[in-house]
C-alpha cells in the first residue's frame, strides 16, 4: 500500500488510467485513491453514480466528466460544475 501511494502521487499519476488499470482490484475501486489521482473511467460505477464523488473530480478535472454516470451527465447541478470548471480553463 504505501508503494501504491507512492505511484499515485507521483508527477502525471492523475492522467493515467493505464496506471491505475494496473493497480489490484482493491485499489482501482479505492475511493481516495481515485480521488487522489482525480480519474473517474476506472471507477466502480457506484461511484461514477455518486454525485459528491464527481463533482470533487470533474472540479479538478473535467476531463473526466464523461465517465459520469448517464444520470449524472443529466444532472443540472453537475453539468453547472462542469460548465464552471471548462470556463475557467484559459485558452492559448
């Protein structure tokens, strides 16, 4: 586990799901880990259905957006969060 943590913050950790989809099991499905690396596609879809869970990633992330659940990519309140996020991003 701490060797798991050690990949997970490491530079770039947050953009590979191929690391994580290497991971056991138990840590792809980890909740602060998935936080910790703000990657929604290799959640567990209960969590890809968790509102709160989405809203903390896509706010870092909204990348991840389209691994929501169909009913989140609906949900007003996470469409907002996302329209924020993606505005606040600067284009070059």
């Amino acid at each position: 586990s701490k060797i798991i943590w050690t990949v997970v913050k490491a530079p770039h950790c947050s953009t590979s799901s191929a690391v994580l989809q290497a991971f056991p099991p138990q840590y792809r499905t980890n909740k602060r880990i998935l936080l910790a690396t703000l990657n929604l596609k290799v959640a567990p879809p209960e969590l890809q259905d968790d509102k709160e869970f989405v809203l903390q990633i896509i706010s870092q992330n909204p990348t991840e957006f389209q691994y929501a659940s169909e009913r989140l990519r609906g949900d007003h309140e996470v469409i907002r969060a996302y329209l924020k996020t993606v505005s606040d991003i600067p284009y070059m």
